[in-house]
C-alpha cells in the first residue's frame, strides 16, 4: 500500500485512469487538469513541472489518486481513507483542495491553517429554461473574440489566481474546439461562459461571467442554461460545475436552472507555525 508520483501525465493516466473515469464527477477536476497536461504540455499551468500521484491498495486497485500543478496547491480526488492517511507522509503538502472531510483530516494535522475557498460542486439534473427569459440569444465565440474573452476571464480569474499567459492560454484552447459562449443583448457581449473538453463522458461548466454594468438581469443563468442543454444534447452524460459558497446569488440561480448539489470541497493552505 504505497503512493507513486510522477510528472509524466500518460503513466499517471495509464495507471489511474480507469479509476478516475469509474466516478467522474467527483473526479472531474484531476481528469480535466489531466486532459490540459496531456494536450497542452508539463508546462500548461507554470514553470514547474507537476506531480501526479496514485495509491494502490492491498489488492493492487488504485484507490486515490492526486495532481499538482505549482503553484496551485494538490488536489485530491477519491481517496480510500488509508491513502489519506498515507498521504501526508508521502508528499510535503503546502495547502490541498479536497472533499470536505477530507480536507478537514489532513488540515487538522498541520499546526495552523486557513480555509482559502468553500466550493459545491453541481450536476445537471433536469433543466429548466430561466424565467423570465432575458432579452438577447447566445452564439459560440470565435477567434475575433479573444480579445474579449481574455479580458473577462481574467477578471474572473482575479478571485483564482489566474495569471494573465494562463487566461490566454485557456481563450485559444476553448475557442479551437468552441468551448466558449457568449450571450449577446443590444447588438453586444453582456456574458460568457465556458465548458470543458467531454472526458469520461462528462463535461463542466467553467468561467460564468457578466460583464459588471449588465449584471442583475439574468445573462449569467441564460449563458449556463444554453452550453448546459448544449452539452446535455452533444452526449454528456454529466454536465457539473462548481460555485463559491461565498456567493449565494450564483448557487441560487444554478438551482433554478436545473443544478443539484453533489458534493464540497476546501482550498486549504497550510501555514508555518
């Protein structure tokens, strides 16, 4: 009963794959990170190269698996309770973002710590079109748009962390399968949203985000409604995506639409005595 890391991602994938792949939604951030280190590179999130781990139990079954890409701090997906137990022992771990309980297990062995973000991760139950419809209609963005989106994703991804060659990064990447939506309203761009490439038969909402004068009037739930029904109709079998349990406007609009909680999970920070 042993943890192994590596920074190769096709031996992670080929040793934890399957196990990821047997319960995606709970999964869905290490298959997508993943997805990203395969097509983009070791690089695709920094300088540093990232460390991939999986734990294998006494019967040989990967039973945990783990992902970092510096400088985020490690997220762990479904872990046995003895590879939790393991893990702290098996790699220094600066913070994690983990399952609620989990998370809560590993921080109270760290002399002090902080909860950075409170996140619920949502699966697409039925959906249910916004009422009253905003005035406006979506269309998938194009490269002529990059400018645009680079923008509003690093806006967004103030609150994350996001760094500037990272939000461009993530524009091209989505564009190029057209992974991103905009809901147009008075001939311009009020809202965006983005959706992930389809990985074990499940793809996740990402990056909500209107623009701050046209907010209040129902863009942000009728861009998620439409790449949501859009992906629901292209085969997903799941369509998820997280919220910041900070924000109870965005939880309460994704319920309406048609959002069932599954799950929370902490960003937590380790920090020195």
């Amino acid at each position: 009963m042993t943890w192994t890391f590596t920074d190769d991602v096709d031996a992670f994938l080929d040793a934890a794959g399957a196990s990821l792949a047997a319960r995606p939604a709970e999964n869905t951030l290490l298959l997508t990170v993943a997805g990203t280190l395969r097509e983009s590179g070791p690089h695709a999130f920094g300088a540093e190269p990232p460390v991939l781990g999986w734990w294998r139990g006494a019967d040989g079954e990967v039973a945990g698996a783990l992902v970092r890409t510096p400088p985020f701090v490690p997220i762990l997906g479904t872990a046995a309770p003895d590879a939790v137990s393991a893990l702290a022992d098996a790699l220094p771990l600066p913070g994690i973002n983990a399952d609620r309980d989990t998370a809560e297990v590993l921080a109270s062995r760290w002399p002090r710590h902080r909860v950075d973000e409170e996140h619920r991760l949502y699966r697409l139950g039925t959906p249910v079109p916004p009422s009253p419809a905003p005035a406006g209609a979506p269309r998938t963005a194009t490269p002529a748009d990059r400018a645009l989106l680079v923008a509003w994703l690093t806006a967004f991804g103030e609150q994350t962390r996001l760094s500037g060659d990272l939000a461009e990064r993530i524009v091209d990447e989505r564009v190029a399968y057209g992974g991103w939506t905009l809901w147009e309203a008075g001939g311009e761009p009020v809202s965006m949203a983005g959706v992930s490439r389809r990985i074990a038969g499940t793809v996740r909402v990402t990056a909500v985000y209107t623009s701050p004068e046209h907010r209040g009037r129902g863009y942000a739930a009728a861009v998620t409604a439409e790449v949501s029904r859009t992906a629901r109709e292209a085969g997903a079998r799941e369509v998820l995506l997280f919220t910041d349990l900070a924000n109870p406007t965005s939880n309460g609009v994704y319920l309406r639409i048609g959002y069932e909680a599954v799950s929370d999970r902490l960003l937590i920070t380790a920090e020195p005595e």
